[in-house]
C-alpha cells in the first residue's frame, strides 16, 4: 500500500514540517476540519488566503443546510481516490509537487 501523506504546500515552501498522514477515506472525513484550523494558524499562509477561508467558513451553515445527507462522506471519498490515484502515479516526478 502507498503511504499518502498531505502536506500544507505553504509550510512546504518555507521547509517546515507540517505533514498530515490520514490512513483511509474515513480517517480524512473524521479529521477534515484540522486542514482548515491549520491555515488559519499557518504563519506562513498568506493573510488574503485566510480572509478568503474566512468568507468561505461564514457560508458554510448555509451550505450545509442545502446540501444531502452523506455529501461530505462522498466528496471525501473522491479526495481520497484522487490523492491514492496521484501517488499511485508511475511518474514519480509528480510525487514532489503540490497535489492542490
């Protein structure tokens, strides 16, 4: 099995050690809002960044509310293909450059 580990693209360039290794699909589920709770907290993200996750968090209720039960389990799911398929990937150029 192919070891998948994300990595905060901002701490990455500034060689920090920001690393978040979720075993499967639902661990990522589970432990989703930590993605966000880090860059908010990144020193090195940029503040537009922020402000633009911060507008996005206002409208979260509301998105929530309109969306199906289950939806964040899907989209989660085709996160977690997307990032099994990218390491997955014979070019291993690829595995060094930011996936998002």
């Amino acid at each position: 099995e192919i070891l998948q580990t994300l990595v905060c693209k901002h701490c990455m360039n500034a060689n920090m050690d920001a690393e978040f290794l979720p075993e499967s699909a639902e661990d990522l589920r589970l432990s989703f809002a930590e993605i966000p709770k880090h860059l908010m907290s990144c020193p090195h993200v940029p503040v537009d960044v922020k402000n633009k996750l911060e507008t996005v968090k206002a409208f979260r209720a509301v998105q929530e509310a309109m969306l199906k039960r289950g939806s964040h389990k899907k989209f989660v799911n085709k996160v977690w293909k997307k990032v099994d398929n990218y390491f997955a990937s014979e070019n291993e150029s690829l595995i060094d450059e930011p996936l998002f």
